[in-house]
C-alpha cells in the first residue's frame, strides 16, 4: 500500500504544480484567487503526507488516508476530463496530461490495494 500511496501522493502533488501554471484557481472560481489556492493546497498536502506517516507507521486512520488519497487521485483526473469534454483547454500539454493519467492510475491501484486488504 506505500507504494501506490507514494506515487499517488507524487501524482497530486506534480498535478498541482501543473495547476499553479494554470492559474486553477480562476477556473474554479477559488473564493481569494491565488491566496486561496495556496491555502487549500496547504491543507490537501499536508493532509496527504500527514496520511503517508500514517501508512507508513501502520496506524489505524492509514486505511481513511489512503482511501482519501485514492480518491483523491481518481476524481482529480476525472474532474479535469469533464473540463475538457466541455471544451476547457487547460492541461492539454502531454506532460499535464501525463500526470493527470498517473493520478487516476495511482489513485486506482491505490484503491485497489485497499480493498484486497
């Protein structure tokens, strides 16, 4: 289950890296514009490496984190697929859409583990 964590965790991170360039904020309308964002993403990413301690110290919430990051990783690329089947043109470059395929994968795998657990 580390594994996939991590390279879910990762995922999410590069995507909002990606989305900073795509100044994200503005296309969900993110009450503060970028102060905003950067306060959301303070508390995502410090919840997702908060639940990687968790897996990896084996605790009893690692199981809702990573439930959370999987999620978290699926609904990320989904959310951006509809964008674009409504004609968005963000995250259209092969990289961005790279990490946004790595997110659902992750996420999935992720997802997948749990549940043979």
């Amino acid at each position: 289950m580390e594994r996939w964590y991590l390279a879910t965790l990762l995922a999410l991170i590069l995507h909002q890296i990606d989305a900073a360039f795509w100044q994200e904020w503005a296309m969900f309308h993110v009450p503060g514009g970028i102060q905003g964002f950067l306060l959301f993403n303070l508390l995502a990413i410090g919840f997702v490496l908060w639940g990687y301690r968790q897996t990896l110290l084996g605790t009893s919430s690692a199981r809702g984190h990573a439930l959370v990051c999987g999620a978290l990783g699926i609904g990320t690329a989904l959310i951006h697929l509809t964008f674009a089947l409504f004609g968005r043109n963000e995250f259209h470059l092969p990289l961005s859409i790279a990490v946004l395929l790595a997110c659902f994968v992750s996420g999935g795998g992720l997802l997948l583990q749990l549940r043979r657990r």
